[in-house]
C-alpha cells in the first residue's frame, strides 16, 4: 500500500494564537502574605548569607587590624598569607585589637614554634585566654620533646590548659568568644614554615560543634597533662545543687 504524506513544513504564526498573559495573575495567588491557613502559596525565604571577603597579608596585626572586627561581626574572611604570617599571632592580636577576651580555644596543628607559646601564655596571665587547649601531632612530638618542658611550663597555669599528643595533619581553631563559635580552618600551623598558607575564618555554630566533637575525644584519649581534681571538683558541684 503506497502512502502519500505530505511532509511540507507547517507554518505557525505567532499571530494565529492569542496568549493573554496578562490574565495569569500571581497577585491573585497572595504570594507576600505568607499565611498558609488561607493561601496554599508563600513566599519562598530567602537563606541569610554572611558578607565575605578575600584578603592577602603578610602578617597578623595589619590582618586583625583590617579583618578583626569583622570576624567578630559574623563575616566570612578568607585569606592568603606570606611566609612571614605566623598564624598563631592571630590569637592575641584579635583579642588585643579588639580588646575581647576568648573564653575558650581549642587548636589542632601539626606543630607550634615557641613565639607563639609565649604569645599563648601571655594570654592565658593577662585574662584574654580563658581556657586553651593544643593537639599536636606524634611526628612534632617524636621531634620535639626537647620543647615540652618549656609548653608545660608557660602555659600550664591554673589548671586551664590541656595538651595532647596524637596523629594528626589536621589545622583548625575553635575560638568560643561569648557564645560566638568561629572556626579557623587551612593549611597554617602554629608556627612560620616561610610558605604561602590559606586560611578561612567563619562564624559556624555547626562547623564548629563537629569539629569540638572529635577534638574532644582526642583530648580525652591522648591528653598528656593529668587532672585528678576533675572528678572531685565535679562532684562537688553536683552535690552543692
């Protein structure tokens, strides 16, 4: 059977149809009100995202000096700095700069120079550091040990410091400043390596919760300092409520 189709193109005009768009009104589905006892439709929420900023900086001061603040204020900083930034001067430097203490850091690095345990210690007496605590690798240890006597010493003071020991590459601080969880996370340790390093600084309540958890079970397992008052003082406490 032969089949004769006629496969001519079909021309369609624009004009043949009549595409009222105008009688398709969103205003009638009342998308600001937002009440969807009466509305099945609602505005959908926009997410609040913090403001961010890259920086490049050679060292600590001018960075808290330029970026300190903001920090604080819930930004998000990410920066690229020198060989000659020691990460570790951050730490003062904000508190200083912007004279707020910081009740609680807690930091895991690969390896901590003595300029920064200076600086750490010098917080910890003057009442800018509340509480600290350091995980420093196995392989910094296994290379260092000759340094522990003078960690121990300075910034052993009032029973607010904890230092632990285990296998670790990781390079994050936990900085708690009046409820506010920021967390400092990149490539920098505690001490110059004279390489280009990246850090970030965020205000991440979640972030920061995740990190503290497995921070804490390091602590518990690998801490090198022994408190045996820690139980007693606990007791103590429950008892007096």
């Amino acid at each position: 059977m032969d089949l004769n189709l006629d496969l001519a193109p079909i021309d369609i005009g624009l004009a043949d149809f009549d595409l009222d768009l105008g009688a398709f009104d969103l205003g009638a589905f009342d998308l600001g009100k937002g009440d969807t006892s009466e509305n099945r439709y609602v505005l959908p929420k926009l997410a609040k995202r913090p403001t961010s900023r890259s920086v490049k900086y050679d060292r600590a001061a001018d960075f808290v000096k330029d970026c300190g603040q903001a920090i604080l204020d819930g930004e998000r900083v990410d920066a690229l700095l020198s060989g000659n930034f020691i990460f570790g001067d951050v730490f003062e430097a904000l508190a200083v700069e912007t004279m707020t203490a910081i009740d609680d850091l807690t930091i895991s690095t690969l390896s901590i120079g003595d300029e920064n345990v200076v600086s750490l210690g010098n917080m910890l007496e003057t009442g800018f550091l509340g509480t600290l605590n350091i995980i420093v690798s196995d392989y910094f240890w296994s290379h260092n040990r000759h340094n522990a006597e003078f960690i121990y010493k300075t910034l052993d003071q009032g029973d607010r410091f904890q230092l632990a020991v285990a296998g670790t590459h990781t390079k994050i601080a936990l900085i708690n400043i009046e409820g506010r969880k920021i967390v400092a996370h990149g490539s920098a340790n505690l001490r110059s390596s004279r390489s280009v390093e990246t850090v970030t600084f965020e205000t991440n309540a979640d972030l920061y919760d995740f990190h503290m958890g497995w921070h804490r079970e390091i602590l518990d397992a690998y801490a090198t300092i022994r408190k045996p008052m820690r139980a007693q003082k606990l007791f103590d406490h429950l008892t007096r409520k």
